[in-house]
C-alpha cells in the first residue's frame, strides 16, 4: 500500500485590508455626526469592529442573510467612551461608504481596551505611595478581575471604574511597605471620570481578593495584546492529492463575533465539498467560585494572549507553523513570540489554536479538522497569578453550531440513546425546540441530518465535559436559526443572574424538523488546585460525519 499523499494547506486573506480600516479610522475622527457627541471631551476610540451582515444590531430574520458562500464584514462598529460626560458613543456604517454612518449614546459599558488599561494605570502612578512601589519594582501593575468595578451614582448611573492588579514582583519583597500603609498585593479602582484610585479595606473590590496567597505563574507584565477588531479573517483550504477535503473561512479572535468575542470563530465549512456548519464558534463563557469568594464572572474571548509558535505569517492574525504551537497549558508560562492563530498539521488533522486573556484568565481555542471528516472543537482553561483562582471555581464554556447539512434548512435532529438492556441504540427525532441533558450512562448524542440526502453530522459529548449544575443552565439546546440569536446579549458582569448563560429565552416552542438548526453545546470545568487530582485542562465534544 501507498503512503498517503501529504496534505496540502492553503491559507489566503480575506476580508478589509489595513488601508481600508485606516481610512474608516481617519472617516470616524473628522465625521461631524461623531464630532458632534465628542467635540471638546477627553474620550478614546475603545474598538473599530468589522461586522457582517448576520452581526449588524437590530437583525431578527431566520434565515433571510445567510449566504451559501463566505462573504467579506459589510458593516463597521466604532465604540468611543466619553469621560467628560461618562457615557459610551457608537458609530456604525457601510465599510465601502463610511461616511454615511449613524451615531447613538448608550448607556452600557463596554470592556476596556489595552490603551484604556494603560491610561488607568498612568492615574496609578498619580498616587505618590502606588507610584513609589511600582518605580522601585517592589509590585507591578497586571489586568484583574473585574475588569470593570461598579461605582453607582444616586441617578444610576456608573461612574466607570477599572480595576488594576497591583502584584508583588518576589514572594516576600524587600523593603517592606512603612508600617504596612499599602498593602503589597492589592487591586485598586481608577475611577476613569474623576481620574481617582480608590484603595478597599480588603485589598480588593467587591467580588474579588488580593491576599498573600498566590496561585498559577506570573504573567509577562509587558506583554501586549490583540485590540479589539483588529484584522485577521483567512480562506482556508486542505487538499490531499487533488481532493479537497476542507474548506472554511477562519477569524482569529480579536476579530471574532458576539458582543464578548467568540474565539477562534470558524464559517462556511466544507467537507469534501458538502457544507456541515454556516458558523461555529464560543459567544459565552463564565465562571463561578465555590461560596462565591470571587466572581461570578462573564468573560470575554477578544483579547489575544502571546503563544510559541514556529512559522510563516501567511495572514493577518495567521501563522502557518512547522511544528505544533504552544500555549501557557503547555509550557506553563505566559510568555511566547505571536498573537494570533497558529496553523498547522499534526498527522491526519489540521489544527488552529489560539490564547486568549480575560484579566487573569488565559483560555485556549483550538479547532482540529480530521481528514475523515471528524471536527473536534477543543477549550482550554489555565490563569496566571492571582488570588481567585487558588479557590475551587467551575468555568462553563457554550458552543454555538450553525449546521446547514448540506444547505440552510431542510435539517432535523434525532437524539440517540443507547438501550441499557439490549445495547441497541434508540433513535428520537426532535421536533421541536428543547434543551437537553448529556446522560452519559445513556451514550446520549445527537445527530443532525439533511432531510432529502441522509447526510449529517453527529455530535458526541467529550468524556470529561461533565454537567450542568444551576449556574452551568444546561447541556444542551436544540434551536431554529435566528441571525438575532449568536449570543444571549450579555456582556461582562458580576451579577449571578446576568453571568448565566440566558439560552432559555430563545426556547420559543418553534418547529425544527425540516428547518434550519442551530445546537448549543455546554462543557463544565472543576478547577480546583487544592485537589491534587491531575486534571484534564481542555474540554470539547467530536463532530463526527455519517453518511457522508
């Protein structure tokens, strides 16, 4: 027998060029609508997103935008804060004629950016003592949670507040602070309006901690991170011999979907030809501590972290590599040559990896494309020096599969479960909108076919994806297509109620056999370091073909 022929891998840029978000850029900064909200304040540009049509505000069809093909961002989104009058400004308008834009305030507050950070941390050195401890090198200033501190006004309003870590370079530093004035390891708030640190008597603001006890390595203090919407979206192509066995289009994550990002975020994927999913990617993903000592947190999946990886950039935010990336699961250090999505092949599979930061988070998204047709999305989950995460905590990672078996429609799911006294395998077709559990004892997976053909996909739960407890919500959601559903709506916060993932709401009753299906898919992480247990740190279910 011959040996197989090598497989061959394609990656092109797609999508806005650098000269194109330039020119949006330069568009935003003189437009007169925006001028108009920020003539005369102290504000910063916090992001420039690319969106497509799916991810404009404000669209509700069920199936009137997808496109049988990829199709590059047709729509920008530039969030602006405005300290002056604390408040947020948007502009969205046409990529191709940013010029005819339209501009709003809100009222929400979106997730700072890297420039943010620093701004909040030159208001750090603005405090004599804080400062004096970070010129000596006795602490240095690192990205904690949350993120954001809520600072209420009597209108309701939030005065907004970022927090900044402020960690001691050694364990037990010389010299001590005088007469213990400032603790070493504490995070302050930077009131961003007022431009005041606000020092807590516990260390740290509500739901978080800053003590002597210190887990997980140190972060690299000067390691910069991926902006919001920077560029990075790639045709990608795998052909052995003169088959093409994969096609799909990749966005790397600071270019990723959803109002918290979706990491690497995979569309338009064919198999040998036939089309298994419109869009696969993470829009949610949280975490709560055991007696809520920190948290809970909804986190965010933008924030590229530095990786190891070996190669040619081949892409905006892609590197092909020659040996396999390495992230902080394996090297245990936060430090590494890339940000971006590392490409590569390893024996039979095409893999993308990326890191990514939450504060202290770091999180890993992996995709990994067999040649038999086999999808294995994969999370991992790791942090870098804190006191939070020395507590038993659970992560819960959501999975939103866009299947368009063949097309956009003309789907239907049946739920599989294997019989405990006769071994055979009971087939259910699912009519009609559900949430699910994963029954392992039952083998319970889920197979989406196309109605006319036969084809489809089976999606099997990983071993160690483990279940739902009442903050996880659930397993699994079986759904019509709607192009206003690619996440709950939610951004960051540290409300329990606001932190879960809000699936329920789109459990409408709709009729799915025969339409246009997309499969929600919850994997539940047990961190605990006090365990001793050699845990498996990264989760995921196969997306196995049948046939095809």
């Amino acid at each position: 027998m011959g040996l197989r022929p090598e497989l061959i891998l394609e990656v092109v840029p797609f999508g806005p060029d650098q000269e194109t978000i330039h020119q949006i850029r330069s568009v935003c900064e003189h437009h007169p609508s925006i001028q108009s909200f920020l003539r005369g304040t102290r504000h910063l540009l916090l992001s420039l997103e690319m969106l497509d049509s799916e991810d404009i505000p404000g669209n509700t069809s069920i199936n009137g935008l997808k496109t049988s093909q990829p199709t590059p961002p047709s729509n920008f989104l530039a969030t602006y804060y405005d300290y002056t009058n604390n408040r947020t400004v948007i502009a969205t308008g046409p990529i191709h004629a940013p010029g005819h834009l339209t501009v709003s305030q809100l009222d929400t507050q979106p997730l700072p950016s890297i420039e943010e950070f620093q701004l909040a941390v030159d208001i750090v050195h603005e405090h004599p003592e804080l400062d004096r401890l970070i010129r000596e090198n006795i602490v240095h200033p690192y990205r904690a949670m949350p993120a954001l501190i809520d600072t209420v006004l009597p209108d309701g309003r939030n005065e907004r507040t970022l927090a900044v870590g402020l960690l001691p370079v050694e364990e037990d530093p010389e010299p001590k602070t005088p007469n213990n004035e400032v603790p070493l390891h504490q995070i302050v708030g930077v009131n961003m309006i007022r431009r005041e640190v606000i020092l807590y008597e516990t260390g740290a603001p509500p739901f978080s901690t800053a003590s002597d006890q210190i887990c997980e390595p140190p972060p690299d203090a000067n390691q910069p991170t991926a902006r919001r919407g920077t560029l990075g979206q790639a045709q990608v192509s795998v052909t052995q011999g003169n088959i093409e066995v994969w096609s799909f289009l990749a966005v790397r994550p600071a270019a990723s979907s959803g109002i918290v990002g979706s990491g690497i975020e995979i569309r338009d994927v064919l198999y040998r030809g036939k089309k298994v999913l419109s869009r696969a990617h993470v829009p949610i993903l949280n975490v709560r501590y055991v007696n809520d000592v920190c948290g809970p947190f909804r986190d965010w999946q933008w924030q590229e972290g530095r990786i190891e990886a070996i190669g040619t950039d081949i892409a905006p935010g892609f590197r092909r590599c020659t040996t396999p990336a390495r992230t902080i699961l394996d090297t245990g250090s936060d430090t590494g040559n890339y940000l971006g999505v590392a490409i590569y092949v390893d024996g039979e599979e095409t893999v993308l990896v990326s890191e990514m930061e939450a504060s202290w988070y770091r999180y890993i998204s992996e995709w990994r494309f067999h040649n038999d047709g086999t999808i294995r999305p994969r999370f991992g989950f790791s942090a870098v020096a804190n006191s939070c995460t020395c507590n038993p905590h659970i992560h819960h990672v959501y999975w939103r599969f866009d299947f368009d078996i063949r097309e956009a429609g003309n789907n239907f799911i049946q739920e599989i479960n294997d019989q405990l006294t006769t071994g055979n395998s009971f087939f259910q077709t699912i009519n009609y909108e559900s949430r699910r559990l994963r029954y392992a004892y039952r083998n319970r997976r889920w197979l989406i076919s196309n109605k006319t053909t036969g084809e489809g996909y089976t999606l099997i739960p990983g071993k160690n994806d483990g279940n739902a407890d009442s903050f996880g919500v659930g397993d699994v959601w079986l759904l019509r297509y709607r192009s206003s559903e690619l996440d709950d709506g939610q951004g960051f916060t540290t409300d329990i109620n606001k932190a879960k993932a809000n699936l329920d709401k789109f459990l409408n009753g709709e009729y799915i056999n025969g339409r246009d299906i997309v499969v929600w898919y919850s994997a539940h992480f047990t961190h605990d370091e006090s365990s001793g247990e050699d845990v498996v740190h990264v989760l995921g279910p196969e997306l196995k073909p049948r046939n095809w």
